[in-house]
C-alpha cells in the first residue's frame, strides 16, 4: 500500500474522541452511563474522549454497542463526522427480535404518515 493510502486511514485520537464525545452527548450519556451500557470502565471512556490512546477492536466494538450502533457506523460517522439518520434507524433494528422489527416498522409508517402540525 502507498503511503499516500496509508494517509487516507490515519486516526486523529483527538478528533476520535471528540467524535465518540458528539455521539454520547447526543444521545444523553453520562461518561459514567456509557461506560456502564459498554461496558467499560468510566476511566477508558474520558481517555478514549480527551483522545489518550489508541482503543483495540474489542474496546471499538463495546463503545459500538454502548451508543446502540453497529462497528461500521461509528468508523464511518467519524469519517464523515456525522451519523447518518437512516444508518441509526437501521442499526437500532440490528439483533432485534423480528417481532419487534415489525412493530417498530409499523409505528414508522403511522408516524411518517401523520399530519404534523406546521411551526411558525
């Protein structure tokens, strides 16, 4: 592989940890909840945030699951800097129960369907 390939897959710690930040911010975590649904320690959390270390897979895959996304959605959020809303949706829908796929489905089409209100 090139260098020049090489650059393209370069992970700025400071700017991952700001993303991982963003992404728990937005979803209402404490540090302390989030390592709690990741199962983490409170400790890896702030460092992975004020960007102090390079995480491994396994810790990349439980912060994953903590902020209810799939591996591949967090690595190209951070590309992107933004979580597409579709690419949520479906990753909140992963390992569901098909039941409950369903019904949620079901909930989407009647509020999709639903006259909102205008605002002003």
């Amino acid at each position: 592989m090139s260098d020049q390939a090489c650059e393209v897959y370069d992970i700025d710690g400071i700017r991952f940890g700001q993303h991982v930040r963003s992404l728990r911010l937005a979803r209402g975590f404490t540090q302390e909840a989030l390592a709690e649904r990741a199962g983490l320690s409170p400790d890896t959390i702030r460092r992975l945030e004020a960007g102090g270390f390079s995480p491994s897979l396994a810790t990349l895959v439980k912060m994953a699951r903590g902020l209810d996304l799939r591996l591949s959605t967090l690595i190209s959020a951070y590309e992107l800097w933004t979580v597409p809303v579709e690419q949520e949706v479906a990753d909140l829908l992963v390992g569901r129960a098909e039941d409950k796929v369903r019904l949620a489905l079901e909930v989407l089409k009647v509020l999709l369907e639903f006259k909102w209100p205008q605002s002003d």
